[in-house]
C-alpha cells in the first residue's frame, strides 16, 4: 500500500490492457469522507504501488472498470450519480 498505510474495504480490482492492476481502496476504513487519502491505487503484476489518485475526490468508491483504452472508469456510491474518470495517462480529472 502507499506510504504504509494499512488497507480498507478493498470492494474490487480491474486488470488494465497493459496488466497494470488496478484496486480501489476505502481509505483504510470503509468510507473516504473526510479523508486525503488516496482511494485508486495502481499495482504492477509483480505488486509494487506505481501510482494512486483521488484523494477528496470519492467518499465511497463503489465500482471500477478499466477500458480497452486504459482509461480508469470509477463510480462514488455516496454521489448516486455515477461520476468519475481518470485517464491511467494524465492526471486524474473528474467528469460527469
């Protein structure tokens, strides 16, 4: 996990094109709100962290997916609206 941190309700993990693994964390805990940490967390096969994005971004990651592209598609379950994407590319962005 980065810098140490202990895992949380890990609610699922995709496998990019490109083996990258890719978890969604809850923040240690089962919930990010009022958290920095970051909840999208990226593994090479082998384990080691490469990077991690979406700190005050979600409260409760609930759904990811990774597209053929490589883009990291993430869902908030306390937004109820389905938001997010992050390009495994460039820096993460929100969308609706």
């Amino acid at each position: 996990m980065p810098d140490g941190r202990s895992r949380g309700s890990t609610a699922g993990v995709a496998v990019a094109p490109d083996r990258t693994i890719w978890a969604r964390d809850r923040c240690g805990a089962n919930s990010c709100a009022g958290s920095s940490l970051d909840p999208i967390i990226a593994f090479s096969p082998d384990g080691n962290v490469l990077r991690h994005f979406g700190g005050g971004l979600l409260q409760m990651p609930h759904r990811l997916t990774v597209d053929a592209s490589g883009n990291v598609w993430v869902t908030d379950n306390a937004a109820k609206d389905g938001r997010g994407i992050w390009s495994s590319s460039s820096a993460p962005r929100a969308r609706s």
